[in-house]
C-alpha cells in the first residue's frame, strides 16, 4: 500500500515543477497528504491500529509544519496549494 516511484514522480511533476525536484515544499506537501489519505483509509478498516494512529498524527504534524512554512514564505502559493488539495474549506 506503500506509494511507487512513479507515483511519487507524477506527484512532484504535478506540484513541484518536475519530477526530480523532490526537494521543493508543494511537493512534500502533497506527498504528505497523499500518505495520510492512504493511512487514514487504512484507519477506517483497522480501528485498533494504534501505532499507525500515532504515526499519521505525526505526519498531520509535519504538514502542517510545512505549511506554515509555506504560509510565512510564500502566501499565494500556499494558497494555491490549499486550494488544489482541498485542504481547508
């Protein structure tokens, strides 16, 4: 359930310019938020799987670390990126 190469390189491609441009804050933004959508659907079928719980309420953080991060260095494209993740409403 783990994500592949090639869907990690189409989601740098699609929100960090290119593919080998890991390093780029939208990108881990978005593979983070990719990883928590896999976890929390995971979640759902194993309600007593407490270490995964533990372990996306630490990448809840670390999103939101980068977030602010964005926020404070980049306001529209923060606010882009919200945007296309939906992640608020």
């Amino acid at each position: 359930m783990s994500l592949t190469k090639e869907k990690k390189s189409g989601i740098f491609a699609n929100f960090g310019g290119a593919a080998t441009n890991t390093g780029s804050i939208e990108g881990q933004i978005a593979l983070t938020t990719e990883r928590i959508s896999q976890i929390s659907a995971h979640l759902q079928l194993n309600k007593k799987d407490f270490s995964t719980h533990r372990g996306l309420m630490k990448l809840v953080g670390k999103r939101r670390s980068l977030l602010n991060y964005l926020q404070k260095h980049n306001l529209t494209s923060y606010r882009e990126l919200i945007e296309k993740l939906g992640l608020r409403k």
